[in-house]
C-alpha cells in the first residue's frame, strides 16, 4: 500500500499516504492512514479482508 499512488485507485489527486498501520485478524484486517491533499490531511480507515490470496477493501463509498 506505501508503494501505491493513491491517485491510482481513488481517482483524486491525493499526493502521499503517511503512517500506515494495519491489524490482522486472520483473513480480515483494519488499515488507518493519513491521506494528504494540497488542502490538507485526512484520516480514513479502510476494512480489508482477503479472498484468493488478495486482499480487497471492504468499503464501497468515497475513501476520503
């Protein structure tokens, strides 16, 4: 996730992540992260869960 543009999956003009962290439960896990926009920063935590060897965000609306 650290090596991903956010850009390329959000479809915004975010600039960088900061201070990822992620919890694993099992094939469920929980990433809190900082999103930084020329307006300023955001918190988002994203529910992931793995299917297929792949983990897949859970939340369907806008991420930031």
């Amino acid at each position: 996730m650290i090596e991903t543009h956010v850009s390329d999956w959000s479809g915004s003009k975010w600039y960088d992540f900061y201070d990822p962290k992620i919890k694993i439960d099992a094939d469920k896990a929980i990433v809190n992260l900082t999103a930084a926009l020329s307006e300023g920063m955001m918190n988002s935590t994203l529910p992931l869960v793995r299917k297929n060897q792949k983990w897949q965000i859970l939340k369907q609306e806008p991420l930031f």
